[in-house]
C-alpha cells in the first residue's frame, strides 16, 4: 500500500494552512514522475491531489475518497504562520494540536477518525478484490498519521517526514492488514523530475 504526498502547491510555497481550500499545483510538480505501478489508485477528492494522480499514474481510474482530505484548518485555512502568531487560539493550538483545533476546522480526533474511515474503505476493497498493490495519493497530514499508525517502527505523528518528492510502501501480510496492525516493512519510493534531454 502506496502513500504519495500530493505535488507542492501555490500555497505550500507561501507556507500556508491549506487543508480543505484547494491550490494549483506549481509548474514544477507538473513534472514528477515514477516508474511504479499499482494495481488499484485512490486519491483524495481535492483537486491537487487529482491533478498529481494523473501527472504521476496516467491513463489510469481513480477512486475518489473524501475521507482522505487533509484536516480542515477552518478560519486558518490560506493564513500562515506570520498571519496568525499573535492569535492567543492559535499558540494554544502550536502547543497542543491534539486537544485544540481551528476555529471552524477539526480537531484531531475528528481528523484521525475520518482518516481511519477511509483507510477502513480502502483496506475492505484490497482484501475483498484479493489486490497484491494500491496506491494512495494524499496530504502530508494524512500520510504521518497513517505511518504513525501502521509502520513497523512506532513514533509520533510529528515524527514522520511526508515530502512532496517521495512516498512510502507500507508492506503487509494479509492478516496484519486484516486486523488494521502494523506493516511489516516501510520502504521509501523517490519521485524524479521530467528531464529534458
């Protein structure tokens, strides 16, 4: 089970909190590219993560999955740190991001829950259909959440690195998968640029 980090965005470069809104993907993102292939591809339904799937894995049918979204940053969304440092909710939430959220956005909890909710779709259709392969293209959010969850070495969410120019293969038996346990093997996937030349 493939994790992809959507391209950088327009926003990513300004960075801000881009959860729910949507932004283009900068003209360089227009050019990764990787040799892999998957049997089965689901992506988040907001459009940057739809445009990498089809820059990444042309000519190929996508399963659309709200659950994937990244957490939904409310009134923050589009603000960047400058924009909100001086704002009293915001320093709590830095603080504690597990126990404040957004005004108007998601706590943690309603973020993790929504993401386990697609994982569970994803992870019935792989066991049901008896697929060997299947990528995801996601946010930076979900992907550390679900490799805090699922890589065979435990560390927190803040832990984890998702970049724009790698993803991540989660190896499972099918019994660890099952029972939503950890892989059993994480391996790292670079994306390359489109040379010219």
């Amino acid at each position: 089970m493939a994790l992809f980090r959507h391209g950088v965005t327009e926003e990513n470069k300004r960075k801000a909190y881009l959860g729910w809104n949507d932004s283009p993907l900068c003209p360089e993102s227009k050019t990764i590219l990787t040799s892999k292939t998957y049997q089965q591809y689901y992506s988040s339904d907001l459009q940057r993560c739809v445009r990498t799937a089809e820059k990444l894995f042309p000519s190929t049918n996508f399963h659309l999955i709200k659950e994937l979204r990244e957490m939904n940053f409310g009134k923050w969304e589009g603000k960047t740190y400058e924009d909100l440092k001086g704002n009293n909710l915001y320093r709590e939430w830095l603080g504690d991001p597990f126990n404040h959220f957004p005004p108007q956005g998601e706590s943690f909890h309603e973020f993790s829950t929504r993401v386990d909710s697609g994982w569970s779709k994803i992870t019935e259709e792989v066991l049901k259909s008896n697929l060997q392969s299947c990528a995801v293209i996601t946010h930076g959010g979900v992907i550390r959440y679900l490799l805090s969850r699922f890589a065979p070495d435990q560390k927190e969410f803040w832990a984890w690195q998702a970049t724009h120019d790698q993803g991540y293969e989660l190896i499972f038996d099918t019994e660890s998968l099952r029972r939503g346990r950890r892989c059993t093997l994480l391996l790292e996937v670079p994306l390359t640029a489109n040379g010219h030349g």
